[in-house]
C-alpha cells in the first residue's frame, strides 16, 4: 500500500527552520518562520503565560475530557477578546481547535459540507498554507489581487475589480490584520468598501486572525473582524492563540461561525462538534486553559496586555529602523513601506535568485517571496540586513 505514495513538497516555510539550522556560520540571520523572537533571540514564554501555568499545575484536579468544542469559558473568552459584544452571543457557534491551521481547516470543512460549489477567494499572495489546505480538500478556489509591488501597498483597485467577480455563496478569505505574508493592510475606509463588494455580491466572509494585538494593538487589530462581523448575516472566524499568547506548540485556536439567528447557530454548533469529532475529538486542552485563565483574571490579563505591547512596539522599532538603514544603505526611499507596514512580517519585493544570494553569501534566512519576520531583526542585525540588501541590488 504505502508504495504507493508519492513524495510530498516540503512547506517552503517550515523547510526553512532545517536549512537555517544546518547553517554551520556564526553570524547566520533567522527572518524565515513567524516566530516573535526577543531582542536576545529567544522566543520567550510571556510572564502571564508562566504565571498561569504555574497556578493550572497548583490547582488543577483532573485532565479527564472537556467539551467536545472545548471547554465553553474559552470559547467564550476568545469571542470576547475578538468580537468585543459586537454580534449577540446567540449567533455565535465556536469551537476550540488545534491552533490557527485546525480552525483554518474546520472553516473549510464547513463550508465544503454546507456549499461543496462555493469557490474559496483568497489574497495574492497569501500565506501558502490557506491554498495547500484548500487544493487538500479538493475544493474550488480563486484568487484576487492584494499586493502592489511597486508601492509595497494595497494594490485596492485590483482587488476591489477582483471581488466584483465573485458569485453569490462564494467565501472570500481576509485577513484580519497583518497579512501574511506582505505587511500590507487595509485601511478602515477601505475595508468598508470591501464589505460593500462583498454584500453586493451576497459573498460570506471568512476571517483569518491570527496576529491580533502585533499590529495597531490589541482593539484596533480586531476592528475589521468586529466590522464584518457586525455586518454580515454569516461569517467564518479562524483565530489563533499562537503569536498574541506565544504558545506556539500548544495548538490553541478557535473557530468562530457566526449565523443568522439562534435557530441556525444551534445546528451549525452541531456541526462543529461533529467536525471536531470526526477529525480530533477533543481539541487540545492546556493552552486553552491558560489563555482563559489569563483572560479572566483582571492581573494576569494586565501583565499579558503589557508584554503584548512591548513585542508590538518591538517591531515597530524594527520596522522604523530597518526602513531608516535600507534608505541609508540603498539611497532611496525604495524600502520605507517597511515602517508603514503592521505585523511580523514584510515582503520586500526581492527576486528569488536575490532571496538565494542573501542564504547563499549572507548567511540570511527568508521566504522564497521575499517574506521578513521583522521580530527575527535587532539592533545589531538591522544594519547588516541593510547593507546586505543593497550589495545585492
Ligand atoms: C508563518 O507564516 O511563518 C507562520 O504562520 C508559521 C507557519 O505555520 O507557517
């Protein structure tokens, strides 16, 4: 049976954790996976996070199962951190799942058993997980525009000519804020015109959020989702603890279904849970726990608002100054999107041959596309990155 199988291309992102680790250089440079890394290197686990997990190994009793869509006080706390009351709870279905990609990935089964025609519409460019999973399942997808190479901005024109082609039931995937991978984003004028496009052409909006609080901060980066969401009759959330939390491997998500009435909700929550069951059962519980705990204790919530703050401002420094040394070093204003875009990450609107010489002579890691994670910079690492840049030019 199992010679059967054909190899399998290597995610071109995680592809990059082996090469960099094999790299025997001393002064090798890590931008490749969205990983937040502090000023010493080290992706640290945040003071709340430690605190309570300390007071869940004090206190907790049993590790006997949870709900089947997770344990319902998470459920509620992340409605709550992203949705802020904007929807009425009775149209919320949601369930915990195995970090961003297994919300991802419970939003698509949801939609290939509710609408097996409807066609998926996703950014170009987009984090290339979203069209691996959706080629995967076999669905039916289209891309629209989003990223002008020349300005490093929105290319809106495009996309707003691109979602004026989507028929009625199609889903248009966005993300909330700090796209993945370009560090462009929508303004909120400009997501509002998007909301107009999509009502017009009776779409359904999914949300992929999986950087809230590492771009404009905590409330404004979940603006658009509460936008969308208090617009539309049916909206799909795909959120991830990962980043904002920094419990990567702790694969703690939640997919949020937003439905038209309560009536709706409950069989759309029916089948979340049978997703669920079909694919892991019970989704996983730990970091779930920690999160809610953080969320619901007025101290931990504020100490992990404050370190959320210094890893946004983090990157904003970063930004700024990486933007400041690539004009410096190229003698042109050629890289100061860089400052203006919000997130982990920035594509830089190098070639692929240029993206080779950067490993290959610099000993400096990136996405094939150009992709940055701005968080693998620091100040002793922003100016090589700079002059390495423009001796590639
Ligand atoms: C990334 O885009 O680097 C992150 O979301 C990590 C991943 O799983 O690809």
């Amino acid at each position: 049976m199992l010679e059967a199988l054909k190899p399998q291309p290597q995610d071109k992102i995680l592809q990059l954790i082996a090469m960099f680790r094999e790299d025997q250089r001393a002064d090798k440079i890590d931008l490749g996976v969205g990983v937040y890394k502090d000023p010493t290197g080290l992706t640290p686990v945040m003071r709340a996070v430690k605190a309570a997990e300390r007071k869940l190994w004090e206190t907790e009793t049993t590790k006997t199962y949870t709900g089947l869509a997770g344990e319902p006080a998470y459920n509620a706390a992340m409605a709550r951190l992203i949705l802020a009351g904007s929807v009425p709870a009775d149209r919320i279905a949601s369930v915990a799942t195995p970090g961003g990609t297994g919300a991802i990935r419970q939003a698509l089964e949801l939609i290939r058993m509710a609408s097996p025609e409807a066609k998926v519409w996703l950014s170009n460019p987009t984090w290339p997980n979203h069209p691996s999973i959706i080629r995967y399942l076999g669905m039916p997808m289209a891309e629209y525009r989003y990223f002008d190479a020349a300005s490093g901005g929105v290319d809106f024109a495009g996309m707003m000519a691109d979602l004026a082609r989507v028929a009625k039931g199609d889903v248009v995937l966005l993300h909330g804020c700090c796209h993945n991978p370009t560090g462009a984003n929508l303004t909120a004028a400009e997501w509002a015109q998007v909301c107009d496009a999509m009502e017009a052409r009776g779409a359904i909006p999914m949300i992929d959020l999986a950087y809230q609080g590492f771009g404009d901060g905590l409330e404004a980066d979940a603006a658009a989702t509460r936008m969308v969401a208090a617009r539309f009759p049916e909206v799909l959330i795909a959120a991830s603890c990962s980043k904002n939390f920094g419990i990567y491997r702790e694969r703690t998500g939640v997919l949020i279904a937003l439905s038209k009435d309560a009536g709706q909700k409950a069989i759309t929550q029916g089948n979340l849970n049978f997703l669920n069951r079909q694919n892991y059962s019970f989704p996983p519980d730990h970091g779930a726990r920690v999160v809610t705990m953080i969320v619901e204790d007025d101290a931990l919530r504020a100490d992990w608002m404050a370190e959320l703050e210094e890893v946004r401002q983090n990157m904003l420094g970063l930004r700024q100054a990486l933007a400041d040394a690539l004009r410096a070093e190229t003698n042109s204003d050629r890289f100061d999107f860089v400052a203006r875009h919000r997130g982990m990450f920035s594509r830089l609107g190098l070639t692929e041959a240029q993206v080779t010489r950067l490993r290959e002579e610099h000993g400096i890691y990136m996405v094939g596309d150009s992709r940055i994670n701005i968080a693998g910079l620091n100040a002793r690492t922003v100016p090589v990155l700079a002059r390495a840049v423009a001796s590639i030019l």
